[in-house]
C-alpha cells in the first residue's frame, strides 16, 4: 500500500490533490488545536495521529485543491461561532484559503451530471473537476471512493492510509 500510494504522489505531487470535506474539516480542527479533534462534533470518528497523517501527506503536494462547495460545507460543519475555538476554526480557514486553489463548476453544469443524483452537490463537483483536471482526489467518504476508483479517476480512501 505504501509503494502505491508513493506513486500517487510521485503522479500528482506537482498537479495537486483534491481534498473532500470531511478531511478538510479534520485539517481544520487540527491545524486549530488537534486536542479537540476527539471531541469536536464532525471530527471525533479521527484522532491528532489522523491529523498529522493527514498534515504530512498534504505537504507532499505543490497544491491543495477545494471547490467552493466543499468550503461552504467546512464552514457549516464548523457551526455559529458561540465560541473561541469556532471563531479560531473559522480563522485557520481564512488563512488557508488564501493557500488553496478554487476551482469552480457552475451547480446548472454540476446538477447535469449523472453523479450529481448519486452524490449530490459538494461529491458531484469533486468528480467533475478531478476527472478535467486530473487531479488526485483524497477523501474518507468509502462510495465517493469506490466511485471514482471505478471509473478512472485517482482518488485514494483516507481510511486506507491509516491502515500503514
């Protein structure tokens, strides 16, 4: 598993990696304060280990890619700012925006799509976009996974990684 995802890097290291939502939120709380990746809501299925798997394979790669959809998501999976650490959240994301490349499906194009009706929104766009630009796509969602591995797109299952 090791070699294999080695060649995915070596593959996509310069072109960059596509990251979903629910490990870009993973990405988020841990960059905040990985203490609280157990306990905040939308993290706790992860531990500070997964985060730093996931801080050294992101570095890996020249780019990290994130639709809008999967911004607007991240933001919602932090909730209302009722406190400092939400607040601190939403400030890590104002300043990795600034790091990530945007790339932007109309939803009347993404809605055409037969993956649209399978996945919805966020899911559709990732594999509209990853399949044009040829990116590989990371995720932990195991049918997004599934899906894109059988139709000829990279895309590699977070929970993979944690198993080397």
């Amino acid at each position: 598993m090791r070699g294999y995802i080695d060649g995915l890097v070596a593959q996509y290291g310069r072109t960059g990696v596509l990251v979903d939502a629910n490990l870009l939120i993973l990405y988020v709380v841990g960059r905040t304060d990985a203490r609280q990746i157990e306990r905040f809501g939308r993290t706790h299925t992860f531990t500070g280990e997964d985060y730093a798997l996931l801080a050294r394979f992101l570095k890996r790669f020249a780019k990290m890619v994130v639709t809008p959809h999967v911004l607007t998501e991240v933001s919602n999976m932090i909730g209302e700012p009722e406190d400092l650490f939400r607040k601190r959240c939403f400030q890590v994301v104002a300043d990795l925006v600034g790091r990530f490349i945007e790339v932007y499906v109309p939803s009347a194009e993404i809605v055409q799509a037969d993956e649209f009706r399978v996945f919805g929104l966020s899911d559709a766009a990732i594999a509209l976009i990853a399949r044009r630009e040829s990116y590989l796509v990371l995720t932990s969602d195991l049918p997004l996974w599934h899906f894109l591995s059988n139709t000829g797109v990279a895309a590699l299952n977070f929970n993979h990684m944690r198993l080397i």
